[in-house]
C-alpha cells in the first residue's frame, strides 16, 4: 500500500502538460514513486468568465482528496501541490478539512499533510494595477460596477475580495497556533507579474514557510523544467520543496502577545495628514511601542461617495490592510479609529469580513445606518468595545446620507447624528460635540481619544450641546423626501430630452444615455 498520496491542483486552465513532465521526474525522488506514492491530479475547470467561487472549488478539491484517502485506507502523508489558481483552491480545501471556524466536519487527510509546494500562488490575490498586466483594471472595474460579474470566479481572484481576505485570516491564525505546522514553499518566477515576493507575507514569515526564484520564468511556464538553462539545477531547487525533512520540534508562535495595533481612517474630502497624524502623536507620546498605521485610500469626494458601487470601490481594500499586518504579528491585538467614509469602511468590512477583529473601535461622524448589527459584532467577537462620537451639525451625516437614503440606499445613514439602536454595555455614545461633521476630531477632543484607545476610558469632554437645533432636525427627516423629488426630476427632464431633443427620439435617447454614462465613469474614476 502506497504511504504517500500527492495532490495537484493545476492553474485556471486546467493544463497539466508542464506537470505531468515535472511529475515525472519527481517520482524518482526516494518514497515518491510506485509502489511507495499515489499521484492525483484534482482537475480544475473553474475558468474566470465563469460563474463559481473558489470556496465551491475547494469543496469539490476537498471531497475528491476525501474519496482517494477513504479508497486507499489512509496514507501517512499527503503533499499538496498547486499552481496559480490552484494555491488558493488548496489552502481553503485544507482549512475547511481541519474544521477550522466550523467550516467543515474535519477530515483525517488534514492531519496527515506534511508539506505544501506552491508555484505562483495568488496567496494575496490579483493586485489591479497597470504595471501588473494593462487588462486588469479594465477587467476589475467591470467585475466591480457590473452586478452580473460579480458571480464570476474572478471575482474571488481579486486583491481585498472576501474570500480572498477571509483565507488569508483564517490561514495566519491558524498556522500559528499549530504546533508542527505543514512546510508551505512558494516558487515565484522572476518575470512573473501577476505574483510578487510582496504577494506570500502570510507564507515565508512563518518559520516552516519560505520562497524561491525561479529565474527567466513567469506566471504560465514556471513548472517547465526546458525553458531553464541548467534544467538539472532548477528540478534540484524544486526537489528541495519535496524531499527537505519536517523537523520533530514544535514550532513556536510568532508574533509579540500585547502588541497593540491602531489604524487610524480618515474621511471623505481628506487624507492622513491631518487629525491622523495628531493622534498619532499623541498615541506613541504615551505607549512607544504601539503601531500606528495611518492608513489611507487616497483623496475620496462626496460625489463619489454618493454612488453605491464607489462608495464600496475600498472596502476590499481595509481588508488587505488588516491581514498584511496581521501577518507580521498574529497575536496583535487591533483598535480602530475612522471619521466618515472610514467608518462605513469598517461597518461593511466588519459583515463581510468574520475574521477581523478589532478589540476598541472609535467612529466620528458615521455614515453608518442607526440600525447597523453591532450586537452581531460584539456576539462573533469583531468587536469588544464602541464608542460612537456625534456632532451637533453634521451636514454630510444627517443631509446627505438620510436623502441618500430616501433613494433605496440601507448601507448607509444617520448614526453619526442619531446614534445606533442596539443597546450595549460595551457601546459608548458620545454627543453632540460643538461643530459639524469633523467636530469630534479637533484638537481637544484628540487627547480623550487617545486614552480610549490605549486605556478604554470613556471620559466624557466639556461643552456638549444638548441636541441639534430644531431646524436642522427637521431639515434631516425632509432630506429624503426632498432628494426623491430632484431626482424625480432628474429623471423627468431625461425623459423630455428624449421626446422632445434636438434629434430624433432615438438618437435623443442614445445622447442622454452616453451622457448619464460619462458622468458616472467620471464620478467612479476621476
């Protein structure tokens, strides 16, 4: 009976023709041929105009390893290979068959992995920029703006997409509490430009993971042994991935239990170099050893803000942010301060996002909808402490966001000004600050901040005002009304210029449509 089984998962493409010739020369590796190795290649037919999800593929992955094993009475190995695509298929395959976070009844297969070879492994997922492949933006803006789309694989593949920031979560956490975790290698090609060195932090700084170069190779031929100059040298360099003994001792946790962590988010109309940088400051002032990332998705417009597809276009983005730092010390513990748009970063991260946890959570001016599940939050243990600071005048909370609201739009809304519904003994509401909708980041109020997030005290600052004047709250519960009927109107005058334009009812049509079109490219993109 065979003691090893071996599992390949191919790329996108489902071709196998540069492993098959690999494959045959690692069975003649020692214990890695017949009788002693069982070689299974587990096809993959998930191409990215598709509609599917890597979780559905690792599931079938998962029930096929699961079928060989029950076939074979158990091996005393398994090594999982894959390629591209394939990577991400295996990792959430082995995580849902160890049972991690009730995914799955846990497997015997899962305890039996010995070692995971990775080539060009989307471990970070496909980073949408120019430099990587001139397609990709094009492509990913589509996938973004277009409903449809979003059911496709490719989906998945994204940098910041659920799954892919899910994964990455559960991975780091996992791995780092196992006592003999499976070696992890990732082969990268030195001409690769979808997969970086940049793209395994969550592999190589582990002590059992590690990458290597494969030079001249890119993204599709980095498994071909004949495209090398010394074809010999490079099989030796992939051979160590499979034959480099798994030392007996327990492997030690990595990262500093105690470290804190503080990401700091700014706003719409803003960056990090204003109220983020104070209490930056104010926060290394104090504890020296915290970390203060002053994260930051560029300048954000409330007209963009006003589009629903641009105004989810980071939260993907806030994601990638905590598992990269995650990565680099898994026991962290994590507290948040946003303004604005940051906080509706966070609330919809937060939903989407099971595994990120922040233990304190500080939120000015939120565009957050008063009814915003936080008990759920608090329930799956995201979030250990809230407090929500409200401004007397806040324009863009109480106007902008309750008309958007009177459009359809429930992922956005008035907590920032009415506070949340759900009653909690961890939730704080601080209210009303003097001022508009940066009011409770000015500089008085910074230092109170400070001491929430390092201490979690909830001293309450001087000089509140009692409530909004009356007119302003009045002007808030019309915003809705008052925003259907300009759009109402909008839509009327659309409709007239399409009867009644310059040319025909047809061409009419064409023109307002195009034009509706280039005003919302320019919103989304400029």
């Amino acid at each position: 009976m065979a003691r090893r089984l071996v599992i390949f998962v191919p790329a996108i493409t489902g071709r196998t023709t540069a492993w098959d010739t690999l494959r045959r020369r690692l069975a003649e590796l020692d214990g890695y041929g017949k009788p002693d190795c069982d070689w299974v290649v587990v096809p993959q037919d998930g191409l990215g105009y598709k509609n599917g999800s890597v979780t559905k593929l690792a599931a079938t992955a998962g029930a096929r390893i699961h079928e060989h094993w029950v076939a074979a009475g158990g091996y005393d190995e398994v090594v999982l290979v894959a390629h591209s695509l394939g990577g991400l298929v295996l990792r959430q395959a082995y995580l849902s068959a160890l049972g991690v976070n009730g995914m799955h009844e846990r497997r015997p297969w899962a305890g039996k992995v010995d070692r995971i070879v990775l080539f060009a492994s989307l471990n970070r997922g496909v980073d949408v920029s120019w430099h990587r492949a001139w397609w990709l933006p094009p492509m990913a803006w589509c996938v973004r703006v277009l409903p449809v789309l979003r059911r496709w694989l490719v989906h998945d593949l994204l940098r910041g997409s659920d799954f892919i920031t899910n994964l990455r979560i559960t991975w780091i956490r996992e791995i780092n509490t196992q006592d003999h975790p499976p070696l992890v290698v990732q082969y990268i090609g030195t001409k690769d430009n979808l997969v970086t060195s940049d793209d395994s932090s969550d592999i190589h700084l582990f002590p059992t993971g590690w990458q290597e170069y494969l030079a001249d190779a890119d993204h599709n031929n980095l498994l071909r042994l004949d495209i090398a100059q010394d074809p010999d040298a490079r099989f030796k360099l992939i051979a160590n991935a499979f034959i480099t003994p798994r030392g007996p001792a327990a492997v030690p946790e990595i990262g500093t239990p105690g470290k804190q962590i503080v990401i700091l988010l700014h706003g719409i109309r803003a960056g990090n170099t204003t109220w983020v940088n104070d209490l930056k400051e104010l926060l290394k002032a104090e504890d020296p050893g915290i970390e203060v990332v002053g994260a930051t998705y560029g300048r954000f417009s409330a007209r963009k803000f006003i589009l629903p597809v641009t105004r989810r276009k980071y939260v993907g983005w806030l994601g990638d942010v905590y598992a990269e730092h995650l990565a680099k010390n898994p026991k962290a513990t994590f507290h948040f301060v946003g303004h604005s748009n940051g906080t509706y970063l966070l609330g919809h991260s937060l939903s989407r996002i099971p595994g990120m946890r922040f233990h304190r959570v500080l939120l000015a001016g939120s565009v957050l909808p008063p009814s915003y599940d936080w008990t759920k939050r608090v329930d799956q243990g995201q979030v250990a402490q809230i407090r929500n600071e409200r401004a007397v005048r806040d324009i863009p909370v109480a106007i902008l966001c309750a008309g958007l609201r009177g459009f359809g739009m429930r992922d956005i809304g008035t907590g920032g000004v009415v506070g949340f519904d759900d009653d909690l003994a961890v939730k704080t509401e601080v209210y009303y600050h003097p001022g508009g909708h940066g009011a409770a980041l000015e500089a008085p109020n910074l230092r109170r901040i400070a001491q929430y997030v390092l201490h979690g005290t909830s001293e309450r600052p001087s000089g509140l005002r009692r409530a909004p004047a009356r007119s302003f709250s009045l002007l808030s519960r019309l915003a809705a009304p008052l925003f259907i009927l300009l759009g109402l109107g909008a839509f009327t005058g659309i409709v007239c210029f399409g009867l009644y334009g310059p040319w025909t009812p047809e061409i009419n049509s064409l023109a307002a449509i195009c034009a509706l079109l280039a005003v919302f490219i320019a919103f989304d993109v400029a």
